[in-house]
C-alpha cells in the first residue's frame, strides 16, 4: 500500500513540474522603456531601453541571442549608449566592438535603390541562465526626413514585461493625438520650459499569445498609437501628395500601349493590373523603412520593382491615365478613437470603377483588397480627402453540385460551382463547372471515395484544427456559407457501407448540416456550413470550434463502398 502511494506521490510531483515548466516564461523583460522626442526643429530621437533576463537555453541561444535596429545613415544616426550582460553571479559583460554586425536589412535584399538602409545586429555576450541583457540607443533622425512624430506600437511581447513605459517629449505649443486601447493607463504630464512631456505606464504585461490568427484587428490586443497629424486627413495627404499627378505623360504612353485593342473598361483595367503585378517586382520594405517615401514613377519603372506604396501609385495614375476612375487608399491596422497616422496603416489599395462594378485591387494579387473582406471591422480612407470608406458585404457564398460515377477503379466527378467574390479572383466567372476523377485501390474488398469540395473551403484550412480553448477574439476570412450536394451512382458489384445519416449542428455561431440519403444503386450527400458572423469573442469561440472541427472532419468528405 505504501509503494502505491510513493508512487501516486512521484507522479503528482512529476505532473506538477512538468506543468510548471510549461507555464513559465522563456524570458522576462524586467523593463522596457520607449522614449519618442520631437524638437522644435523637426528633428527627433527614438530611444529604446530594455532590460531582459533569460531563464532558458531557447531564450538564451535563439530566440533573444541577438538584437536588430534598422535605421537610414543618410538622415539618421545610430548611438549605443550602453550595452551589456549582468550574468547571475553580478558579472558584467560588456559587449564587444566585434558584436556589433552592420548588415543591409533583409527587406532591402532585391531593392538597390533602398541598400543604403542599414540593420544593426547587436549580438549578445555573456549569456547563461539568469543572465540580464541591458541595451540603451537611440536613433537620431534630421529635421525634413519624417513628416511628423508617428507612433504604433503594440505592448505585448514574446515575454512578459514587468514594466513598459511610453515616453513622448515635443513642444508645448505641439498637439498631440494618442490612444492606448485594451489596457487602462493615463499619461502623467509635465510642462517646463515650453516642453511637455507625457508618460504613460504599463505593468505587468502577460506574454503575446502564441495562438494563431490574433491580431490588433480583432479589437481585443493592447496598442498604442500617437501622432502630431491634425488627423488621418493630414498624415495620408503627407503620402498622397508624393503621388503622381492625372495627365502624367509617361503613364499616359504605357497605359496606351498596355490598353491597346482594349475596349471596354473591365479589359483596360485588368490588362493594368497584369502589368502591375507581373512586370514589376514586390519589394518588402514598409512605409516606415523608407521614410515614408516614394521613388519616382519612372524610377520604379525603369528598375522594374517597387514597394507596396509605389507599386500603388503606378497601379492608380495607369489606371486613371487609361480612362477609369481610381483612387489610393489606407486600411488602419486597428479601429482607434485617434491618433492613428501613416505607422498604423496596415495595407494601402486602388479604388477603381470600371463597367459600372468596383474593384478594391492590390499591386500584388487578382483578389480582393483586405479591406473588402473586413467587414468594415477597422476603417479604410481615401488619401486624397482622408474620406473614410464604407463596403458592402461581399458575396461568401461557395456552392458546390457533384455528380459522381463509380467503377471499381476510379470515380469520376462532373463538378459544376458557384462561387462569391469574396472566394475568388477578380476577373473569373462566379458560375464553372469542370470534371475530375480519383483512382481507387482496393484494399481487403473495399475502397475510398474522397468528396471534392472548393480548393478555398473553411474545411480546407487550419481554422477546423485548433486548440480547445481560446482568450482572443478570432476573426474568420468570411461569413462562411459553403453547400455542397453530391449526387453518387453506384454500379452493379459496388454497395455503399457508409451508414445513412442525418445530422445537424446548429448553435448560436451558426450552423453545420451533413446527410446521407440511400435510394437503391443512387445515394445523395448533403454538406453545408453556415456562419453567423466573421468576429468571434471567446465566449463564443466553443460554439464556433464545435461548427468548425465537425465541417474539417474528413469522415464526412469520404465515402466506404464494397466490392462484391
């Protein structure tokens, strides 16, 4: 009796330890202080401090072995005031010059024209468990090269932090637009000398969670946002004013030549967009990296890359050059009350009419802007007046109808579909239809019928495999209404074993429906999946789950029949 009990003790300690070190953190910053500071003259400085103390071989020989500072040496400088390791024993380990690695940002790789950007590596010394890595810099930036003082930033880091502090320091005379959202914490204000300060104080951060799909978006992660704009009218005007001009004589003569035995206005407008997307390259630097800043149009051209904003710009004067209405715009990142300037956008997108339809188009794909899909859950605005833009729901809805014929050897399926433009790209046909077939092996006298569904199906995704539970809201692609029929003949020598059934699924997240009809040599298969809304909480998240993992399962997109 006493072995069983050592025993049940042994195993409860062991759960207990492993619990814990599931539970703890890889590392914690015991404080993280960012420092904002705009001069009288435009000029301004960034400084980052940060105080970070490692408990695992992960933190110390992966994730935080190194720190990256991006910065521009034409109109900014970099200064390290102090960088160092406290190792346990209260060792200092000052890091050497040798540790400090310039290198071109992995952004800038394929964009010459952007390879005087500079990324600081600061690799760290003197790690081991429990060590503390102190770093202090700042980034000096001239008057002229930023259009104004423009923050977000989103608190929550891979780690907990014991204390984050915002720090804004400008003239008196400055106003300033800010919103911390998510988290309650008011600024402590100071004014000496015509300068204001402004603090704010957060503590006790918890870790970023590590679940998929979470994002400031959704309107439940922590941010902070500030500028010195008067509004998003005033911050996308400072991008809209480097935008070329209608009647611009260079992209009159492409769009001329790219729109040649066009006729109507849908062909002009995707032949642009082909050009676009295929003829110039994507570079991957932000609106941030590069000051804000376009290259000139024929620059872009003549080197045949660009970034997302300049590829925006062509994409727009082309497509205005050949005739069609189109106009810039911003997605926000985030829904705030203010503050949000050119660092809280997200992505920027064309809106273009044509044919009396309109089209929300990127420079990089045939589908749908972002924006389109949103919901209007964060706002979008035009840049030339800062109007902010409403859309109609787009069309979710994917159905599926599939006549299958068997044989012992293969099924062939005769596929006809109806797809919404939320599901599809521009340009393609809502109504297709198409045939396929599937091989079948016989296994121990029986075989394997797979159910085709839409390539883009919620069934296809990792949406229908995720963990149990949840703390953050979770925002799906769409409004998802998939419905799919299949219609199965079976011959003579083959029977149907998959039982007949008739189940439904229906909660406050929607709704899920999968049948089976058996009527002689003929069996009908019906699935359908139903959401009621696109922004879930965690609340709702059970409900929601419960709908996905029944629709994901790939049971019900397979068919058991015998061979006799």
């Amino acid at each position: 009796m006493m072995n069983k009990i050592n025993k049940s003790t042994l195993l409860i300690c062991l759960l207990l330890m492993a619990t814990s070190a599931f539970a703890a953190s890889e590392a914690e910053y015991k404080k993280l202080a960012k420092t904002y500071t705009l001069n009288a003259d435009g000029s301004q400085e960034y400084r980052c401090n940060m105080e970070l103390t490692l408990f695992t071989h992960t933190a110390m020989n992966g994730t935080y072995g190194e720190s990256f500072i991006v910065y521009n040496p034409e109109y900014q400088e970099l200064k390290i005031h102090s960088s160092y390791t406290k190792q346990k024993d209260g060792n200092i380990i000052k890091t050497p010059d040798n540790a400090f690695v310039e290198v071109l940002p992995h952004s800038a790789a394929d964009a010459p024209a952007y390879n005087h950007l500079k990324e600081m590596v600061v690799v760290h010394t003197g790690l081991e468990l429990g060590a503390t890595i102190y770093l202090d810099y700042s980034i000096l930036t001239k008057p002229g090269y930023l259009p104004a003082l423009d923050i977000y930033d989103e608190p929550l880091q891979s780690s907990p932090v014991k204390e984050y502090t915002y720090t804004i320091v400008l003239p008196e005379s400055v106003q300033l637009s800010y919103t911390l959202q998510n988290y309650k914490a008011k600024p402590a204000t100071q004014v000496s000398n015509g300068t204001k300060t402004m603090k704010w104080t957060l503590q006790n951060l918890p870790a970023a969670s590590r679940n998929p799909f979470v994002s400031a978006m959704n309107g439940d992660i922590p941010f902070f946002t500030a500028t010195t704009f008067v509004s998003e009218k005033e911050a996308l005007n400072a991008l809209y004013k480097q935008f070329n001009p209608q009647n611009d004589p260079q992209l009159e003569g492409i769009a001329e030549s790219i729109c040649e035995n066009k006729n109507k206005d849908t062909e002009k407008l995707e032949a642009i967009l082909d050009y676009v997307i295929n003829n110039l390259d994507n570079s991957q630097l932000s609106l941030a990296e590069t000051g804000f800043r376009l290259r000139p149009v024929d620059d872009v051209i003549n080197t045949a890359y660009g970034t997302a904003a300049e590829k925006i710009n062509i994409l727009s004067g082309l497509l205005n050059a050949a005739g069609i209405q189109a106009e810039p715009a911003a997605l926000y990142r985030v829904n705030a009350e203010k503050g949000c300037g050119l660092n809280a956008i997200s992505e920027l997108f064309v809106i273009a009419q044509a044919d009396g339809k309109e089209y929300l188009l990127t420079p990089t794909s045939k589908r749908m802007a972002t924006a389109g899909s949103l919901g209007n859950i964060v706002p979008s605005f035009k840049l030339a007046n800062g109007e902010r833009l409403t859309f109609d729901a787009p069309d979710t809805d994917i159905n599926y109808k599939v006549d299958i014929t068997l044989t012992p050897e293969k099924a062939e399926n005769q596929i006809t579909s109806q797809t919404g433009n939320a599901q599809r790209p521009y340009f393609s046909e809502d109504k297709a239809s198409g045939s396929s077939s599937q091989s079948l092996k016989v296994k121990n006298g029986y075989v394997l019928v797979n159910l085709p569904d839409a390539p883009v199906s919620l069934a296809n995704s990792s949406f229908c495999r995720m963990n149990s539970t949840r703390k953050e809201n979770l925002r799906m692609p769409c409004k998802a209404n998939e419905q799919y029929t299949y219609t199965v003949h079976i011959p003579e020598g083959m029977e149907l074993r998959t039982p007949a059934v008739n189940k439904t699924i229906s909660n406050a997240a929607g709704q899920v429906i999968y049948s089976i009809e058996k009527d002689g040599n003929t069996a009908k298969i019906t699935r359908s999946l139903q959401l009621s809304k696109q922004l879930y909480t965690p609340a709702e998240y059970k409900d929601l789950r419960t709908l996905l993992t029944e629709w994901g399962s790939t049971d019900n997109k397979i068919l058991l029949l015998s061979i006799l």
